[in-house]
C-alpha cells in the first residue's frame, strides 16, 4: 500500500528537480498534496471532429486520423517542424517551436493517432500548434475518463515540462498505485447530507464518469474544506472559552460616569448602545472577550472603543489601542485625549517616531501602573513594552496585522487581556465566517443623527473647469477639499509623479493669496507629513492633495470635498473607505470620481455601484464578486487562508451554511473532538489550524 505521505519527488516522472518546482509553485509536497491538486476545468473528449467539420469558432477539437509531409521550416530561432494530419475528410496543418526532435522520433507516419489542440485559421487552412497527441490503442487504454481534466501551471512549471497533460499524468501515475485515504467526514453527514465518500470522490474528480459524478465529487470537496474550517475556527474559540479565564469587569465607575454624563455631548445611536451592552456581558461572563466590532465609516466605533477601555480603567486595568499606521495613531491619540479633557485618565501615544526621552516615560509609568491608556502602531507588541495590568486590547483596521502580531499583545499579560478587533471595512457574511468565525460579531449599523449620505457622482477630464469651479464655490462656504491620487507599489515612482503635477495644477488655478494647498504622501518624513496634516485639520489648509495615507483616520469634520483622481484605479473597498473622509460633519458632503474615457467592464461596474449606493456591506459583497475574497483586503495578512481550494464564498453560500451548522452540532457533541470516531477529524483540524496559524493558540 502506497504511503501518501511520501515526499513528492519519489513519484515515477518527478525526481529532485521537478519535486522542487511542484513543492515552491504549487505546495504540491507530498503524494497527497497532488491528489488534492485539483483541476480547474475540464474539457469533452466524448466528441471526434472531421477535418471538414472545423469551424473558425470551434474551440478545442479532437481528431482521427494520420500525420504525413513533414519538413523543417525557418531558420536560427524561428526554426519549427511542419507536418499535416489527415482523415478521409481533409487535412489540416500542425506545427511544433519546441521539442522537434524528441516529436520526430516519437511519431509512426504508419499509426493511427488521436490528435487535440486549438485550431487557428490563416486564410482558409486550419491549423493546431503543439497538439496533443496519442496513439489509437494507447488512447484507448489510457483514458479513464471523456471528460479530460485541465490542470494550472505556472510559467516555471511549463519549462520543466510539467504543463497540465504532464499534471494529468503524474496523478495517473499515483493511481496505479493502490493508496488509501482515511475519511474525515462522519459517517451520519455523510448519509444524511448524501455525499460522496472519500475513495469515490477523489476518483471522480481527477477522473469523472459523468457529469453528475464530476459535480458530487465537487460538491463533496467544497464541502469537506468548509467544514475543516468551520471547525476549526469554532473549536479554537471553545479552546481558548475554555482555557483563558476573562478578567471580570464588575465596576462601571466614575471614570466611565464622569466622562458620559460630563464629556459626551451627544446621543449614543441605539447600535452603539447595543454593541456596548454586548461587550458589558462579555466583561462580566468570567470569559475571555474576543469580539469583531464591525462599523462603517463613520458609525461612532473610536466612542464605543473609548468607553470600554474606561470600564477597563475603572476597574484597576489599563487599555490599549493599536493601529496600523502613525497617521492613525495619532488621529485616535488626539481624538481620545480632546474628548477626555478633565476625566483623570493618563493617555499616551507610542509609534516608531517616539523619542527615547518620551519612550523612557512611557515605559516607566506603563509598568508603575500610572498610564491608563497608550495608544500605538506596531511599536506597542515590541518586546521592550511591558504593562503593569493590561485588561483591553482594541486593535483598529485589525486585517492589516498578521495573526502573530495580534497575538502578541495577548501576551503582555500573565492572563491574555480581552480583545476587541475593529472595522470600518465592511465584510461580507460569508467571509466574516471564514475569517472571524472564532470571533463574536457585533456591527454597528446606523450613523449618528444629522449625518447625510455623501452624494457621489463621477466626471470626465474635460469637465475640470467646472469641478475648480465647484471647489472654489465650496471653500468660499467655508468648506475644505481633499484630492487623492492612486499609489499603486508596482508605479510608485509615476503616481508621485502625477500627485505633484497635480499639486502644481491647482496651485495654478487657485491663487495662492486666497487658497492654502498643501501635499501628503507616504515618502515624506514623519514630522513633515505631520505638520501638513495639521494645518488641514485646523483649518488653515483649504486643500489637501494627497495619496491614499489618507485613507483611514483622518476625522476633519469640516472637509466635504472628496476628489479621487482617476478613481478607475481603486478597488471598491478603498474608494468607500476614502469617501468616508468627508460627510463628518453636518453639512451636505459631496465624493467626485475622476475618471478615463476608456474604462474596463469591471472598473464600470466598480464607479455605478459606488454612485449608487453608500451602504458599506452593499459594496463589500460587489467587491467580493469582483476581486474575490483574497483581494479584498490587498496584501492578505489575515493568517487565514480564504483562497480555498476548490470552494468559492461567492457560489457556494449554501454550502458554507450547511458546513457551519453541522460543525458546530460536532462540536457540541464532542467539544474537543476526543471521540474515537472523531480521531482523524481531529487531525485534520490540528493540521489545518497549524497550516493557517501557526503556533498561534
């Protein structure tokens, strides 16, 4: 029996450098990772063609018949062998750029073949380049299936051969082989959910009988990855309900008292309310609180973070809050401190530009007890940063850390702090479970009384004039202006480019006398960028020009201007993200999207989804349609592998519901999968919660 355990590189076919490519292109390492490579399309071999049945729109076609008339064609590079390929119906043309002499040892003009390629039309003869092709009897017996799968290979695999009929091969290979795979699906889903066992399905998905085995296998597939990973986010969450006790927050004191019935100046909407009174039972359940507080821009999430750490502080803790980036930081740092004034709370700010004289401060009164809440980028999970009694860790825009760093502020305390993850990027339901299923979900979905929806259209280059025009109108009302340019990495050095001829445009078109411009981008130094950005919170700059830094927690309620610079260039996500820069404040709030006269369908349907709608989640789930769920975000930094193998959060929703609910009734039976006929379910969990975490627990 065949151990699929087995490195790779002992396959007939493979060896040492060939198993190199599989394992650093495609993760292919074992016997096993190549029969869970699974096709990603198939084509009909049921059909034989004619040579005078061709068409100029047949796509792929397979013929029978003989090869005749060869000779060598061109010269130096050019060079390719020519020959036709003939039935009692007419010839057509095939030709080879690569591999000629191993062809012309490798062909019988005596035999019968069986030829398969793409036909191209040149005036009016067909022909096929690099057509597969097959002896008649070898064909016979070698194809376990009409329905021949299509394997992905990279570039790199190709130059070693290893294009989709060698993938198709390989596993032909393996399968000569008797193996045996352990199913890790319990016999009564199995039954009851009428799904393909184990043997059968992986038979049939690199070798379908039919069409309707092909989709059983399929469905058994997607089914089997969503519930491995429903089950392990739920059992993570039970482990560590089980393993971690909560701090227990009894107190709501006068911290918390002073600074609502003293500070606050406005009515909590009721979703705020409601996400507080979920997280206060949390506080008090003797659990760990590990919660996804989901919110739009906008909708009032830094209050209901600031109330929380108070409770914390009330009760002898300290609190934290991370962001991702310094400009954050301190927007969260100075947005705290003004609504603390006069509440004896400590409040402090640490980022990769602190001082050494300010960081010795902070570090002192972090492990005397005497700072209450610090609020940092990364700098807060550095080593060196040690808290007396952390009780509250928030961390904001939490899908730009990586698992290990967000664990790493659980470990700034004997007992793991409470945690409370934050949002204004609107996740779609079927990835928040994918992603957050560990988590409880809290979504705060109203805006705070008074805010209007910011009106959103898009214009053309030539209709500038009027849009200057349209600003200058605005900032004479008092109003204040951002203009956003793209900074994509692979162009980094022409989209600064573009910003500062931008820059330079307006500075031309509004008189320096009346308007202040001032620029922002990633590439200026810290103090630089901090000098400009507060001029334009104070009012003082009436334009601010700048790339996408601006992004996220810039809060100037005065600003109802947002100009996006060739907005065809944004994804859905971060044009929503930026729109809610503007409409803070009470007045009407206006987001123009300047765009090219040639667009792609796609950045179409990305500009009329956002002139059509501000409700995050609406754009979230089209942005899950277009990019697909390991877009999203950008760069993935999650930890959690959303790019399933075969399964889709955009087609197979029913499928994800279905793994949930019979995951969690599993795991209500046998929370820790310790059954006996549970054990390789429970190895399989194991593996996939160390392949997607790590040693992160």
């Amino acid at each position: 029996m065949t151990d699929l355990s087995t490195n790779i590189i002992y396959l007939k076919g493979i060896g040492p450098k060939r198993g190199e490519i599989l394992k650093s292109e495609v993760g292919i390492n074992t016997f096993e990772d190549l029969l869970y490579y699974f096709p990603y399309k198939y084509t009909d071999r049921s059909r034989f063609y004619k040579v005078r049945d061709i068409k100029s729109d047949s796509a792929y076609v397979q013929i029978r018949g003989k090869f005749c008339c060869f000779s060598d064609e061109g010269q130096g590079k050019k060079k390719y062998l020519h020959a036709e390929f003939f039935d009692e119906t007419g010839s057509i043309d095939v030709i080879w750029f690569q591999q000629i002499k191993w062809v012309k040892t490798n062909i019988d003009t005596k035999k019968e073949y069986i030829i398969f390629g793409k036909p191209n039309q040149f005036r009016n003869k067909f022909s096929i380049a690099h057509p597969e092709f097959e002896e008649v009897e070898k064909f016979k017996n070698s194809i376990k299936t009409l329905f021949q799968a299509e394997y992905s290979s990279t570039e790199k695999m190709k130059k070693f051969l290893l294009h989709s009929r060698a993938v198709s091969k390989l596993v032909q290979t393996l399968f000569e082989n008797k193996f045996e795979l352990k199913e890790c699906i319990p016999a009564s889903i199995l039954n009851s959910l009428h799904i393909l066992p184990i043997s059968e399905a992986i038979s049939n998905i690199h070798f379908p009988q039919s069409i309707k085995k092909l989709e059983s296998a399929q469905k058994r597939f997607k089914f089997e990855e969503l519930f491995i990973n429903q089950l392990s986010l739920i059992k993570q969450k039970k482990l560590r309900q089980h393993n971690i006790k909560g701090f227990i927050f009894k107190t709501v004191g006068d911290k918390f008292n002073n600074f609502f019935h003293k500070n606050l100046k406005f009515e909590l909407t009721e979703a705020q309310k409601n996400v507080i009174r979920d997280i206060r039972k949390d506080f008090l359940s003797g659990k760990q609180c590990n919660r996804l507080l989901q919110g739009d821009v906008g909708s009032g999430k830094t209050i209901v973070a600031l109330l929380c750490m108070l409770i914390a502080i009330d009760n002898d803790f300290q609190a934290c809050l991370m962001a991702p980036t310094e400009i954050l930081a301190q927007q969260h740092y100075e947005t705290v401190s003004e609504m603390l004034k006069g509440v004896d709370v400590n409040v402090r700010i640490l980022t990769g530009s602190t001082k050494v004289k300010q960081r010795r401060i902070i570090d002192e009164e972090l492990q005397s007890g005497e700072l209450n809440i610090l609020i940092g980028t990364h700098a807060l999970i550095e080593d060196k940063v040690q808290f007396k009694n952390l009780g509250l860790a928030i961390i904001d825009e939490q899908h730009r850390f990586g698992v290990a760093q967000r664990a790493k502020l659980w470990q700034k305390n004997e007992n793991p702090p409470h945690v409370i993850v934050m949002t204004a990027t609107p996740i779609p339901r079927t990835l928040s479970m994918t992603l957050y299923g560990d988590l409880e979900v809290s979504v705060i979905n109203e805006l705070p009384p008074g805010r209007k929806p910011v009106k959103t259209t898009y214009a053309y280059e030539k209709q500038r004039g009027d849009l200057y025009n349209f600003l200058k109108k605005e900032i004479k009302t008092g109003r204040q202006v951002y203009v956003v340019y793209p900074l994509i990495k692979e162009s980094e050095t022409l989209d600064i480019k573009n910003l500062e001829e931008g820059y330079e445009a307006l500075k031309r078109y509004f008189d320096s006398t009346e308007y202040k411009i001032a620029m922002v981008h990633g590439q200026m130094k810290p103090e630089e960028k901090q000098i400009q950005m507060e001029s334009f919170v104070s009012g003082k700059t009436n334009i601010l020009v700048a790339t996408t830094v601006i992004e996220v927690g810039v809060n100037v309620p005065n600003a109802s201007l947002m100009v996006i610079e060739s907005a065809e260039r944004f994804g859905l996500s971060q044009l929503h993200q930026l729109r809610g820069r503007v409409g803070r404040g009470a007045d009407q709030s206006y987001c123009i999207l300047m765009i090219g006269n040639k667009l792609t369908t796609e950045a179409k349907r990305r500009i009329k989804t956002m002139v059509s709608t501000n409700d995050g989640f609406i754009i979230a789930e089209e942005d899950l349609k277009l990019r697909g769920p390991g877009d999203m975000f950008g760069t993935q930094q999650s930890g959690t592998p959303i790019n399933f193998r075969i399964a889709s959060l955009i087609t197979d929703v029913k499928i994800l519901q279905v793994a949930r609910e019979k995951a969690i009734q599993i795991l209500e039976d046998d929370p820790f999968l310790t059954k006996e006929e549970n054990k390789y379910l429970s190895k399989k969990v194991d593996e996939y919660i160390k392949q997607s975490w790590g040693n992160v627990s």
